[in-house]
C-alpha cells in the first residue's frame, strides 16, 4: 500500500498515531493539504498545534467551529477543499449532551449540575476521548471526502484505543440501577442487601454531604436515558475504526522511545483488526555515505579568510566542522539501526522524512513534507 491509496483509495478517514513531539500534527495535516491539493475536500481535525502552525493555516483561536485554510498560494485541482478544526474539549462535551438529551430542559439540567461539571472537566481533559467524540460526528455527516484525524500525545498508548468506550462504562447501567434503584425488601438476602445498601448510602452522604447525593442521583436519573445512546456511539466508533473507510498511519521518530511506542502501536493495531496504512519516521537525519574532511575541503580558505584573527581560530572551527560530521555519521548510523527495527513490524508503507531546516510551520513547509510523503519512493513493507 502506498500513501497515495491510503489518502485517496475510497478512505474517509485517516487517523495518525505515535509519541509525543514526532511530527503527528505535521504529518496529518500534510497529508490533507496534499488531498485537498488532488481535489478532495477534506478536514484536518487537530488537537492543540503547534502555536506557529495554528497561526500560519490561520486557526487562531480553540473553538469547535471548521475552518477553511487559505490554499491560494499552493496548486489546488478543482473543487479540493482544506479545513480545519481544532479540538475544544469543554465544547464538544456539552454539545454532545445537548445533542443526546432527549429535551433541552433535560441537556441544560445536566449542564447546570455540579456533578456534570466535575465529571466534564475529567472527561473533557480527556483529549483522545473528546477527539474519538467528534469524529463520529464529523464522519457521520459526510460533509468530507477526508477526514484526517490528528491525535494527542498519549500518555499511555493505549488510551486512545479505549477511549471510545470509556463513557459508556463509566455509565454501566448496573452502577446507575445501584444508585436509582435500592434492592427491594425480599427475603433474608433482599433486606441484607439492603441494610447493605442503606449503609453505604448513609456513609456517602457522610462522607460526601447530602447536597452531593442528591446532585449525584438528580444527575443519574438524567443520565439513565441517555446510556444507550452512549453505548451506541462507542460501537459505531469502534465500527467506523475497524471498517475499510479507516487507515491507521503510525508516525514515529528515529529514537528508542519512539519506535517502541510505534511498535506497541503496531501490535494494537493489528489484534484490534485495525486498517495498517503505514508508518512514517519523521525527522530522520539524512547523511550520505560520503566522508568529508573539514581539514582538506576548506583548511586553506579558513586560513587565508582569518588572517586578521587568532592562529588558532581557524583550526578550531574546522576541528569542530569535523566533530559535528562524524557525530552527525554515528547518528544517522543509529538511525538506520531503528529504521530496520520499524521495518520488521510495520505493515503498509514506510516513509523516512527528513529533518528539515527549521520548523515546519508554514503551508509551503507543510506542502514540501506532502511533496516527500506522495513521491511514491516509499517502501512498501506488505509481505
Ligand atoms: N520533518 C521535520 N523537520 C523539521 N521539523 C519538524 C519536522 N516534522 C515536525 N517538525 C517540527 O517538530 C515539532 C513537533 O511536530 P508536531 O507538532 O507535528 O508533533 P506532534 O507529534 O504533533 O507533537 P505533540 O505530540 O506534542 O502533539 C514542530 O515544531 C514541527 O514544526
Ligand atoms: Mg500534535
């Protein structure tokens, strides 16, 4: 599989993956710039950018609403789009309480509650579970003929894959019926149960204060209704994650860590029956087989451009010209080394992008890494 068939091959959505700080946001947002450049219309759905890339594509502010990106100053096919949005997890919570409740008297009820406000703020902290949120909605619309997602730095790497799933457990009906429904009074084990239970509650309302009890069950009992609701999308989700519309592209650096959380990726992505697009290793240090010596290419120069200087400044710039070299060999020898390892696991394409001078925070940096993404060098690591 190349790149080219995971953006344009009937997928409607991309989803990328890896460590912190690899290039994810960089990489998802080349590829939609390059989708939208082949005439599609896509969204890239982004969760906190780079400040100077936010600024370039000209998201300037955090806020549920897409964005279309400025695309005159690059080669656009008819008809291709590229939008943007960046994840507000606050907002995107509350618009899917708005959005499930049966009434708006019940949705500003659960807003309005103490318990719900608590709970948002853990939840909606919960970037990776907010993002797998709107993407069923933004995919479900079928606004796109793309989306890509770009995926926050997972502190535990799996958290993204159970995200999904999280509120609905959090909601297990047997928990809710717990606290609705007291076990009646039937026979010796019914009324224990329910000395249990009288217990339990007399402890929580000490603990916690009676106002607190009563928010939490006034807050349930909105909640009951919506459960199924909850469950239902979590399963659509993981659908939609498990359908041939979905590839996973992994991106990782050219380090340890990184390459072993790609690794751990892999693997997941794999038992869950997952759609492999590919993996990029990004910020690859390119250094040919060449070995150059400071010393004969430009001993000479330096000495006659310093002969106003020290007699010892020349010859200690050019000892440092070649102790960069040989660090910069040895590295991009270490590289390699890790590039094999991604090889053996990965499946799809594997891409290398280069370090590249500076950061990429532009449209023109950004359509230079879709240019190398798309070239079709990459190799193909499908057995
Ligand atoms: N190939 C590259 N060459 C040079 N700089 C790069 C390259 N790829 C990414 N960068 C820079 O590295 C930084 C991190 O990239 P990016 O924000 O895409 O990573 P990320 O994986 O999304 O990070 P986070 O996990 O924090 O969200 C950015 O400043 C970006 O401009
Ligand atoms: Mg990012």
């Amino acid at each position: 599989m190349t790149p080219r068939q995971v953006v344009l091959d009937g997928r409607r959505l991309v989803v990328c993956v890896g460590s912190g700080g690899v290039g994810k946001t960089t990489s998802a947002a080349s590829m939609g710039l390059w989708a939208a450049m082949q005439g599609k219309k896509v969204l890239v759905l982004t969760i906190d950018p780079a400040r100077r890339l936010a600024n370039s594509l000209g998201l300037t502010e955090f806020g549920n609403d897409e964005r279309r990106i400025d695309l005159s100053d690059v080669d656009v096919v008819d008809g291709g789009q590229l939008w943007a949005m960046m994840l507000d997890t606050q907002t995107t919570f509350n618009e899917l309480i708005v959005q499930m409740a049966p009434n708006q008297e019940t949705a500003q009820r659960i807003l309005d509650n103490p318990i719900y406000q608590t709970m948002s703020d853990t939840f909606a902290g919960s970037q990776e579970y907010m993002a797998a949120e709107k993407l069923h909605d933004v995919v479900s619309t079928g606004r796109y003929d793309l989306v890509v997602l770009d995926t926050p730095p997972v502190k535990n790497a799996l958290d993204f894959f159970e995200a999904p799933g999280r509120l609905s457990r959090f909601f297990d009906r047997q928990v809710i019926s717990w606290f609705l429904n007291p076990p009646k009074r039937t026979g010796l084990l019914g009324s224990l149960k329910q000395g249990t239970s009288t217990v339990i509650w007399k402890m929580l309302g000490y603990v916690f204060g009676h106002d607190f009890l009563e928010d939490l069950s006034d807050f349930l009992l909105l909640f009951q209704d919506m459960y199924e609701g909850f469950r239902e999308r979590h399963q659509m989700v993981l659908k939609l994650f498990r359908s041939q519309e979905c590839s996973f592209v992994t991106v990782c650096a050219p380090t340890e860590p990184s390459v072993e959380v790609a690794g751990f990726f892999s693997k997941e992505l794999s038992q869950r029956s997952y759609s492999r697009g590919g993996t990029v290793v990004n910020q690859v240090h390119l250094c040919g087989d060449v070995v150059l010596d400071p010393q004969v290419l430009l001993g000479e120069q330096a000495k006659e451009l310093s002969q106003d200087l020290q007699d010892w400044t020349a010859a200690s710039l050019v000892a440092r010209l070649g102790a960069a070299h040989r660090r910069l060999r040895a590295l991009a020898a270490g590289e390699r080394l890790l590039i094999q390892k991604v090889q053996s696991f990965s499946s799809g394409f594997l891409l290398e992008i280069p370090r590249l001078e500076g950061e990429v925070n532009d449209l023109k940096g950004l359509a230079r890494i879709a240019s190398i993404l798309f070239d079709d060098a990459s190799v193909s690591t499908d057995s």
